[in-house]
C-alpha cells in the first residue's frame, strides 16, 4: 500500500477541496488492502530480521534460481529448504555465498552474520540416525532465525542412557524439538523430564505399521507428558520456526 | 461499525483542527472493523432476506428459547435444524407461530411469506426411506430460502424404474440435491441422465462397512457423472443452502 | 436410436400389416434403448455446445490421436486433461489448432469461438502457487464451457491481504471455485466473505499428515461457511464443469 | 500320499505278521497327510479340469519358465495371471501354443479344447474403459474353466442407457461379473435389474478420494441391491473363478 | 404398468385415428415407466416366490405391524431382520402364524410351506458362539427362500478338528457360507477344502483392534483361497440371500 | 474318537472277513476325525493343568451359572474375563469358592492350589492407573496358570524414575508384560532396558487422537527395541497366557 | 529417596568400617532411584509453583475427595479437569474454597493468590460457540498456572470480521491458544497474523465426515502459516500448559 | 562411564580429605550415566554373545564398510538386514568371511561357530512363496542368536494338508514364528494346533485390500487362537530376536 493516497486524500479534505461526505465514500471504495493491512503489515513488520523461506521440493532449477536471485537483492537471510543435491550445485555455482548442507537438504544465504536473538538455548533432539535430516532442518532453521542451538542425536529411548548422560544440556535450554520416527516416544520421555516447551516432530522413518509416520504422529499427539505440542511429519522447519519464535527475547 | 468514527476524523482534517500526519496515525490505529469491512458487510447486505439459521444440537432448551425470542424479534425467517422433539414441543408452546417438522428434526418460524425468489425448482431426490430425514432438511432449508422444491423419495439405484418414471420432474430442476446412504450410487445415476447442477448429500444410513456415512461419502466424491459436489454427511441443511444459492435469480 | 424403427412399426400397424397384439410383442422386445432414453437423450441434448472431453493419463499418444481426430471431426471444442507435455507435443504437431496449456497439463481445440453462455463470471481462487494446475484446469474447463473466468491466485488464508484486497471481483462472480491444498482453509474463508455457491477442490499439495489431499477434503466438507461444496482431490476439471452448470444463463 | 504304505500295513495285519494294536499303533504315527487327506483331496478331484493358476507378478523371466515347463507337461490347461509384456514375449517365443492377452495382461495355454462345463452364461460387465483390463481378467480365467463368457464394456452409471439397451444379454446370464472402479456403483444397478448373483469386483481406477479403490469397495459392499459380493480390489481372476464355480453344470 | 396405454395407442393407429408422427411424439413423452421396464419386470417376474423383505431396524412397532399387515395380505412369505425382542412380541400377539427367532432377531411369516428350489443344500459355518446370530439370519434368510440348509456352528479355526470332522456334509453342499469375526480365517480354511463357492461374512464380534468386523473384512477380501466373495460386515442376510441364488435350481 | 471303530476294522482283515481293497476303500471314508486327529489332541494333552477360559462379555448371568457349572464339575481351574460386577455376584452366590476380582472384572475359580510351572517370574509392568485394570488380567491370567507374578504399576515414561527405581524386580524375570494406552511408549523403554520378551499391550485409554488404542498400538508395532511383540488392545488375558506359555518349564 | 542411605554409606567410609571397594559394590546396588534421579527431580524444582492436576474422567466421586483432601494438604493449587457436574457439586461441598467452572468442567483450588509469572498475555482466541469449553479448559489452566489470560471466543474463519476487529489483543499476547473445531481453519488465519507462537486446539465439535476431531487435527498439522504446533483433540489442558511454559518469564 | 570418579571420591572421603555432607552434594551432580546406568548396562552385559545388528537400508556402500569394518573388530557376529544385492556384492569382496542371503537380503559374518543357547528348536512357518524372504531373515537372525531353527514353508491355510502333514515338527518347537501375507489367517491355525509361544509376523504380500500388509496385521492382532503375539509387518528380525530369547536356555 502506498500511504499517499490515503495522505492525498486527508490533504484534499483539508484544503476543503473534497467534501467529507465525499471523502467517506472514497475511503469506502479503496482497495481493501489499503486501509486496514496496514495493522496486519504492522505485525508482520515486526518480522524483520526473519529469513525468506523457499520451499523448493517441486520447483525447477531455474525457478529456483530466479527466486533466489530476486530475494538475494532484498533481503539479508534465506532458507531454502528440500532443495535436491544436483539442483543445490547448480545454485551454490551461481551464488557462491550460499552454503548448501547436504545431510538437511537446505541451503543457506546469510549476507551478514545472524544475531543472537534468544533468550537461551534452542535443544535438538533426535532419535535415530535416520531421524537426522529432520533434526537438521530444524536446526538449521532455528540458527537462521538468531538462535543458539544444541544438538543431541541418536538418543532413542532403547538406549536412555545417552539421553540421561546429556542432562548439562537441558539446562540451557528454552525450548526442546525432540525428532523421532517409529514409535515417537521420545518427545514423553523428554517432557518428563523437562519442564521447557517441547515441539515434537514426526518422521515418516520406519516401515510397515509406521504408515508413513502416522504411528510417531498419533503417539506424540497423545503424549502422557505435558508441555509437549506436535508439528507435521518430517517438518523439521516448521519445528524450527516455532522454537524460534518461543526463545525470541522480547521485543 | 459506526461512520460517524470517520466522519468526525475527517471533519476535524477539514476544520483544520487535526493534522494530516496526526489524521494518518489515527487510521492506522483504528480498529480494523471500523475501516475495512464495511465492504463485506456490503456484500452480506445481499443476504436480506436470508434465514437466520440456529443449529439446535448441543443447546438447552432455554437457551434455545432465548434465542429465539432475540431473533424472532429482528428477523423474518428462522430456521432451526436437528432439534429434539421434546425441545421442539416447549419452543411451539411459547412460539405458536414456529412449526416444527418431526422427520427432519426442524423448525420453521416465518413471520411473513416466502416469496420465490428462484429461477426454477430444486429437486431434492433421496434413495431410501431412512434417508428422508436428510432430504426433508435439505428441502425445508431451500423452502425457507424462497425457493420451489420438489422431492421425489424412495428412489434407490437397485429399483431405478421409479427414478426413471419421474423424469417430467427433472425438467422444472435448476439444481438437484440428491441424498443417499449406503454405497451412494444415486448423484451417480441422477449425474448422467440430468444437465443440472447435482449436490451430493452422502448420510450416515448403513451399517458395517458403511462406516457411518463414509462409503457414501467417498463414492460420491468419486462419480463418474459431471457436475456432481459433495456436501458433509447428513448435512441437508448444506445442501438445500447451496441450492437456494445457485437457484437464486440474478439480482 | 433410429426413430424409422418405431415409425416403421407404427407405419405397419397403421396399415393393418400388423396386428396390435403383435406389434406390442415386438415393441416388448426392442432393444430398450430404442425406446425409452429417447428422453434421456432429449436431457443430453441440452448440453449442446458443451466440449467433448477426454481424460488423456492412461491413454497412449497413438490413441489419444485417434480419438482426436475422432472428434475433431464432429464437434465444434475438446478439452483433453492430464495430457503430459511429450504427448501433447506429438498431438499439437498433428493437430495445429490444438493449443496446449503446459501448466495444467491440458489441450483444448476449438473450432469455433466459444459464445458466453454464462450469467456472470465464474471466480477462480487457489491458494498456493503448487495448486494453480489445478485451479487452471478449473479455469480452462469452464472457459471452454462458454464462462468468462476470472482468477485469482496465491490467495493463501497465512496471507489473507491478498484475498480481502482483491473483493472487487467478487462482486462479479456468479460462482466460486476455491482451490487449496494442505489445510484446504480457503474455502471457508472466502465462503465467508461472499454469498454465492462456491466449489471447493482439495488439492493433493503437501506432505505427511496432509495424506494426499485427504485432509484438505476433510477440512472442506466441514467448513462452517455455508453454501460450499466439494469435489475430488485434485478434480479442477469438475469444479469447472460444475461451475460452468451452475452459471449457464437460463434456457 | 501312496495308498501302498496303508494298503501294504493292512496286508500284513491280513497276513497275521502284524498285531491289531501294533497296527493301530503304526496308523497312529504315520504322518497325518497319509491317512486323512486323501478324502481332501478327493474334493480336490472334483476339480480335475481346473487349469493350474500361476500368479506371476514378481516372478523372474526364467522362473517362469520353469514353471510353465513343469506345468505344461501335466496339465492341459495353464493360466497365468499378471504377466508383464516383455516376460509374455519371451514365454510365448518358448511356448508357442501359449497365448497373451496384453491388455488383461493373461496368458493362456490350452492344450486341448476347454468343454462347457456352465450352466449358462457368465456375463462379466465394466464400467469405464480402464476397467476393462480387470474385466478381460475375469473373463479369460471363467473361459478357461469351462464356461460361456459373454462382456459388455462401457457401461458407467453416468451413461446407463447402453447396460439397459443389451438387457438381453441379461437373460442368458447364470452370474454376473461386474467390475468398476471410482464410485463403484454399478453393481447395485446390475443388481437391481437381474436376479442372478452378482460378483462385484472394485478396481483400483481412479485419482484422489478414490483411495485406490477402496471408494469403489466400501460402496459395493453396502450395496442397496441384494444378491451381491464382492472380492478384492482388481481380483479379476478371482471373480471369473467363482463365476465358473457358480456356473459349473451340477455334477 | 398397464400395458393398455401403450395397447390403446396402438389400436388408434390401427383405426386411423390418429397419425404415425403423433404417435411417436405420444410414445415419446410416455412416462418412462410405462414403456422400457416391462422388460425389467420380466426379470422381476423371475423373482416370483421370493419373499418379502423388512429391514426392522430403526422402525416403530405401528409402522411394522402396518407393514406386516400389507404384506400378509398380498405375499406368501414375508422374512423381517433386526426386529428388536419386544417388537417381535407385539407382532406376533397381531399376526399369531408368524415366527420370531430370537437369536437371529429374525420374524419369519410363511402362509404356504416353502417348496425346495435348490440344486442342493446351503451349508452356513460360524466360527465362534457369538458368529450364530448372523449365521442365523442367513440360515433363515436361505430357508425361506426355498433351499435345504445345513449349519455346522462353533469351527473357529484354532479348533479344526471339529471343522474337519465334518466333511461329509461339505459333499451335500452346493454353495457355503462362511460367518466369522475377529481375524476372519475361517472362509480362507473352507475354502481350501471345497471346491464350491464360499460367501464370507465378516462379523462385528471382536474389541480393540478388530475395529468393528474391519479385521475380518479385510482378511476375507484378501483371502489366498479360490472361490471367496465377501458381503458387508453382520450381513447374514445378504449372504442367505446370494446363496439362495446360487443354488436355486435352473429354470 | 473310538479307536474301536479302526481296531474292529483291522481285526475283520486280520480274520479274513474283509478285504485289503475294501478296508482301504472303507478307511477313506471315516469321518476324517476319527483318523487323524489323535495327533492334534496329543499336543492338546500337554495343554493339562492349564484352567479352562470363558470370555463372559455378552453372555446372560444364567448362562454364565450353567457354564461355570459345568466346568466346575470338570476341571480344576477356571478363568472368567470380562465379567460385570452385577454378574460376578450372582455367580460368586452360587459358588462361593470362586474369587471375583473388580479392578480386572475376572472370575477366577481353584479347586485345588496352583503348583509353580515356571522358570521365573513374570513381571507385569503398566502406565497410567487406568492402565491397571488390563494390566490386572494379564496377571491374574498368569497366575492361575502356574506362574509367579510381579507387578510394577503407575511407571508412565513421563516419570521415568519409578521404574528405573524397580530395576531389581527385572532380574527375575522371565518374560515382561508392559501395559500402556495414549502414547504406548513404556513397552520400547523396558525393552532398552532388559533382554527378555516384553509383550506388549496396548490400551484403549486416553481420548481424540488415541483412537481407541490404535495410537499405543502402533506405536508398540513399530518400537525401536528388539525383543517385542503385541497383542491386541485390552488383550490382558493374551498377554498374560502368552506370557505363561514362554515361562513355562520344559517338559 | 532418602538421603540418609547414602550419607550413612559415606559415613562408615569416612569411620572406616567400610572398604571402598565394598561402598563402591554397594552403591552399585542401590535402588536406582537412591542415586541418580536427585537431578531430575531437580529439574522438577523448577515445577514449584505448578498445580497439581487431576484428569477426574473415570474416578469415583470418593477416590476424588481423597486425592484432593491429600492434595490440598500439600499444595497451593490444584487443578482438576474434565469433572462431572455432579461430582463437582459434591466436592465443592466439602472444600468451599474449591471453584467450579461448569463451561470448561474444571475445578480449581488455589489457597492463595496466583502470581503473574508471564512475560506477556496468553491469548485463547475459539472458532465456534460449541468449542468454549476446550477453550475455557486452556485458560483456567494458563491461568492457575500464573499467566494473564485473554480470551477472544467465538470467530469462526466464515466471520473474520471479529477476529480482525480485535487485532490489538494481538499485541499483548506472547503466545496464542488457538481452539476450532469442524474444518480447522482457524489456527492458520490467526498464524498468517501474528509472529508469535500458535498452539492450535483441535476439538471433536462437528459430526460426519468431523470424524470426532480427526479433520480439524489434520487440517491443523498441515497449517500454510508458520509457528504452529498442535495438541490432542479437546485437549484444553494441554494447550493451556504448554502456553503457560512459553509464556513464563525466565528464571 | 568411569568407576574411578566414584571410587576417587570415596577414598578422599575415607581419607578424611571430603566432608560426609560435601561428597553427597558431588555425587548428587556428578553425571547421571557415571552412577546409575552401570546397573543398565550389567543387564546388557547379559546379551554377550547377541550379534551386532545394522539396518541396511538407506546406508551408503562406503558407510556400510566402515560400520562392518569397525564391527568386525570388535564383535564375532554380525547381521545386517535388508542389504540390497549390489552392496552385499561390494561388502563380501572386501569381507569374504561374510556371507549374503540373497532370498532374504540379509548378511551374516560370523568369526567363530555360534553356539547353541537354546532350550528347543525356532520352528518358522510361512504361508506363500512370496513370504519366504521375511520368513528367511527371521530364521537367519534366530540362527546366528544361537538357536537351532526348522522351517516349513508353504504353507498357507488354502492348503492345510501340508501343515498337518508336518507336525512332527511341532514337537521339537520351544517357540514358533508364523509368516503370512494377504489374510493373514496362518498364525491362527497354527495357535490352535501346539501349546507353544507363536509369533506372528504380517507380511506386506498382497494387493488391493491387503493395504501393504494392514489386512494380515489385524488379522492376527485378533487372532482367536491363545498363544500369539504380533510384530511389525515384513518384520522378520524383530520376530527372529523375539524367539532368540524366548527359546534362550534359562542362565
């Protein structure tokens, strides 16, 4: 929206040259988003600082390619998240600051370093080894996003022991993402643990009866911990964004 | 909202008394009903003579009544949909003018007549008689909406000469609403012999594997015929809505 | 059907060649279409002018050319959908007036200009840029059906500005056709703002829990916005047929 | 088994060599399928004429082969069931009395000619045509077995006047086969027009809420017809099969 | 329909009174009825003997004995399923000849003995005690319907011994039904040991996982046996009925 | 079966008066029974000492009294699930020496003391308190199977501490019994922890997304710890056999 | 555990009546519990000032009378969800500090004010009237747990207009609790506005194709907006805790 | 961990050097691992002698040769499942002492004979030619666990003779595992012939219907036979690793 016309608007109506009845009218037939958005862009500004998100599962190289390099013009951070290998080095050639992590399949652009916007520490939590592109995905979006993150993988809860042996960490702490497939237990063990917000993540590892992922979906959406809430399965950057906006220092 | 908000603020633009910059800050800070949604109002204004539309299911009786008494004081047409009998006894008794039909478990109170504000008939087509109920909602909505409804009942895809025999009827149809239970073949059926509109109402008659209205549900969603949408199951108040929508003469 | 069957018969018996009882025999015994769906046909003309269509995915390229050509002969517009690029490549060599439309994976051949046979226009919405295919086959379908369409894309509920700014094509829209994938919210949003029918079509765009497009249908089937309802996952084509119905001015 | 080790024990209990409660002893531990099957497979000889079934999905060329070899040099009559082309080619290039029918994906082998063992007709009836390769399946297996088969393709609910115009058909008919996939609502209005039994069988055609013709199952078993079963989604062979068993001349 | 519509038509042809051009404008707005569905009638005719059918469920006592009393008065065997015991005692005070089953919830009301139609006898197996009121149903369902019917209760197959002990009324048979809940296994075992159609009959015994008869329905859809379709879970009915089809005797 | 029926056979051979041909022909066609099923039985012998189960859901009180009757004159140890308190009085009346158990609904009846059949304990293990009710059936089952049971309730793996705080119970065990509903993830805890069978049971406690136990169930499907297996939901009595079943000494 | 074992253990080594090599064997052997959960528990310091809660679905009136009797003897504040209303009455009898809230069905007892632990507002924002309780569920407990709650009831995405003519309790809130039944739509257009944490709350309100709660959980999951995570269906209490977590001022 | 902290710490302790009340406060922040997981790991030490086990699927080549190179140092049995035949190819080139099992896809590197541990025989049973791959990694995985195994495949309840023609067998078993597809129906039959624990494994055999192995998984999760408890669908290992320690001779 460009404020002028609202501006011009109230100038007229000063100068006496436009009625207000007149006025009232036209203000009613304004483009919608003239008027009221700006509220909403009002929040919305209080984004800023927040990277530019780019799905890019579906999207040719070339899409990908002009997305970026619009974006790269605009703004400081991107996070471009399910990018495959061959398409994320015809992007890393083109845009030699960008930063592609295999392992997550995300590609990062920072133009300048990240601050530290939390209030502690983001943990990361993962329970297989197969459960780690997740893991990373959302920590990598968390970082992005101005957060310290700890990381503390293949902790299924066949082997506690690895999780209870890591405890230091959880005192950092201010939100946990708990990553796990199969049975998803691992978010419950965590959140009786703990007693910070634990954003648990599905993953469509596993096979047969995991269905895909429903099975660890359906068993953390019925945790018997408390303080526990529950993202898609495998959307480790959704994980990421919340635990962002949880540990954001206050404004 | 209330105008005069505005007008007051533009007045006081025009007598000088508030600045334009200040006359900007205070828009912005509004709050958002009052500038922006006039205009869906506006449309909702297009609603005029529409029902009112309480769903009884869940609500007590009193306050079923107090309801009532606040709309039957401002509006001209109620419709009130999945109501008990019992219930239904106390509101006539308080309401003589309200009329309650025991089949489909609604009530109509209408304070003046219904004019006809269609361009033809709906047609509300059922396959069993258990799905009567459905169908009768479905048309009682389309009635109170100023509409001409036929039904024709009882018409199930294992006896089709009866559907057949009532083709005169499909001529006067702008819209169909076709409900079924079970395996959900009649919109099927009545989607390849008509060139109208069909709305898909699947109900939850059956046992077994009819899963409660699923079966139906999914092969409505899957016919082969053209011009057929689906509506939630049982929801014959949906249905007969959309119908009164699409049957409405252009204004 | 030949008519100079039935004729013939009436012919003989009115030249007493054939006994009443006999020819009653015989027309017990016709082939029953010969008879009956006379009617049904006189329904089936109506759709006179409505394009042939033909579902391409499945079909192989030298099939598909027959078919084509089949038709071409005879009517005046074929849409064809899910037509992929190599084979719509190979068809638009042959068939010059074709004209593929790469996005929606759709041909349409007319060889005449479609006449608009609409009331008003029919609005085309879809929520994220994944689900413009479908909505594009939405669009196309009804256009070729004798619509003029409007669309309006990337209309997301995470971005309702877009939408709420865009209202002034509302008010020309005889029927909606909403299409969102993921948590399919859209329809109940512009369901909302408008009072006229709207079609929604779920897409099959996410991941996970969204299971194909299934919870995307299930939000929609129980939208508390009243006039919607909803096609298959993914079917921007009946959409389209339906909303091409719903809008034919009247006969 | 081999009666010779009963009948040899028997002798020498004739002979006297062998004790009564020796004897009994022995029975008791021969091994189970010596003494008590045979009446098993007494039944088992009521289906002497039955081709040998081989289900050749997932099978290797040479497996196959093999197979064939071994079966062709016993039984007269061979079906194999879901056998891709390129593994036909090669069959039929080593068995040049096979015959594949590449649209059911069957291949056939008949040494000699197959006799009617029916009482009647299987009339195996489709829907659409990308039902017609579940369809064919039916058909080859009931023909095989012994019986007159008689198809009619095409048939959709959306289109019924071509099922009603080959009502002749019907009276020929001991059991019917009818296959469809999406809404699956065929059957029930076969089932509503015959008084014959009725084999449903679902295919998995169709996209989105079709769920791989799960759609089409559900609404086949709730079918409002009476006389109906239904086998698994795409059992072509498994109808035809239970056609002929249906159909089979009492013996 | 009454064939002198069409019978007078014709003799005003004969006389001359009326032209073959009018005539065939006649016949062709004829209700539909009147001219194509003799011939589904004739098939209807076929039917004849068969009872009348009543689905009690979800009916009041008055609408039943107005059935009933319709009935009796026109049909020579009436068969009414999922009568309620206290329902049944009403009816059977009013209509003394008719029978209730108190197991199968079924009322039986025959004004003739019912002839034997079949080629052979019905066999209905059940698996657990809880199985025999489907059973039951079906049991009586074939027996009204004309056919000899033998029952072997109790077979579940963790107890084959009793199932195998009884094979020689397997010989008798001409068509088997199957009825059993939770895993669903026995249709699979009979139908390994017959060589006879097998209607399977999911039934609704069964907690937690058995999800309502789906566990058996599923198993029996997937059954490794030949010769198996599957009714609607608890339809014993159904099942009756299609084997009564089965074996009825050729006409 | 009567081993004199095969011993009168074998002696008619011995003496002469019968044929080889003719007593094979005649042992043919034994009721299958009477042959091979000894064999079957001999397994079924060392099922002794084991009590006799009855599953008392859906069965009248007078029922129940005639079964517990008839058992009671029979065997010495009898184990009724699912019995209704009400139920349980009435019975308890009749035979004071059965001991009805409210928190598990079951009835258990011993004539005689219950020796030790096992190698080791089997320790019943559940999370929530309204898991107990099952977890008691399992134990119970066991016990009046001959097995020494212990039992560690109220272990969530939302309060990981108690359980690790009984580790010294797992050394006695044979074989672990883990109870959970909502999330079902104990069974993978315990399973880490130990290296003897765990069968799991699923529950159907908690509410929305636990589906009935579905959730716990397939979470206890797909655990990450190796050593388990599942019953179905509320299955305590097959937990608690199997259980007994895997304890139980070598013969 | 207690201490004193230890330090008593520490003390006989520091006496020198214990060998190190035998403290070291001992401590080995201690319950698990004795040693290292002290550190959990010090994690659950943190908790002090939590209520105790109680789930009273499926508790006794008494088993509830004494929980809260030991409870209110220990803690300052307790609260209990999902309480019948009668139950309610009886309790409230005998602690008359206890409150009843009948909306939400919970009961609270705090013995002495609640502090504001919160660095802003939890915002509850709820679609339809029917979802209030959930709603209501989610702040008692944010607010027993020391949070400013606002509550924003009744905007349902079919009015936006309501929820955009609040937006300045946007600014208050540090997170949001979002409650919506039927289509779920909510979560996303108030996700789409805002950049702080979203717990979206899917209820069981709807019927048919609702499927108790399972489209509105879907539809949620699969959010367009970012910063959403999901709880259990109706889980009020869950959602209210997890917000009370992120809202909590840090230590 | 490092029993030297402790023992560091009780000597200083004995030594006078650490106060009683200050080495308390040490132990009570010393990690959690150093103190209480030994007792967890005692009850590892009791799985000497188990295989390690690595999940192939989804590893690279390279990965694959580093974990079996790292293994193959420090362990005398390894088995890795599902290892697709190229890898395998690379792996034994570098590992000749590994063997591959191509039908299974497992691999087994054993550095010295494995000894036997158990009580009885692992008797495996499966149903179809298409199950023998899983059948055959649960009797690899029981094999290299030390456990003398029998299998029997092909055996599926369509043909019961061959299972009963084999029940030798049976007497040997201290534990079964059952392998079925499709309907699954296999574990039932075998539960009610022998008084042994049966695992049963669903396997994802089937089409339509079978829903990747759904239909058998609930089949047997309902078994009606005592005696059985269910792994996940394909799960070969997991009912090998069960029946390992099941059948283990008691230490």
């Amino acid at each position: 929206m460009d404020a002028s016309i609202l501006e011009q608007l109230l100038e007229e109506v000063r100068a006496g040259r436009l009625e207000v009845a007149e006025a009232l009218e036209r203000l009613r037939h304004l483009p919608y988003e003239d008027l009221g958005f700006a509220r909403v862009d009002h929040h919305r500004a209080l984004r800023q600082g927040f990277p530019e998100v780019v799905f890019a599962a579906g999207k040719g190289t070339d899409q990908l390619k002009g997305i970026l390099a619009a974006l790269a013009a605009r703004v400081h951070h991107i996070l471009m998240t399910r990018l495959a290998p061959e398409q994320a080095e015809a992007l890393v050639a083109d845009f030699p600051e960008a930063r592609y992590h295999p392992v997550s399949q995300v590609l990062t652009l920072s133009r300048e370093e990240v601050p530290d916007r939390g209030r502690g520490a983001v943990v990361v939590i993962s329970a297989g080894t197969t459960d780690i592109p997740v893991a990373e995905e959302a920590a990598l979006t968390a970082q992005i996003m101005g957060n310290r993150v700890e990381t503390l993988y293949d902790c299924g809860v066949a082997g506690l022991h690895r999780l209870l042996g890591h405890q230091h960490l959880f005192r950092q702490a201010t939100v946990f993402v708990v990553v796990a497939g199969m049975e998803g237990a691992l978010p419950s063990v965590v959140g009786g643990l703990v007693d910070r917000p634990v954003i648990a993540v599905p993953t469509s590892v596993g096979y047969g009866a995991a269905f895909g992922g429903l099975a660890a979906l359906l068993a953390m959406l019925n945790s018997c911990a408390n303080g526990i809430a529950v993202v898609n399965i495998d959307n480790g950057f959704g994980a990421g964004y919340l635990a962002a906006l949880i540990n954001r220092r206050d404004k």
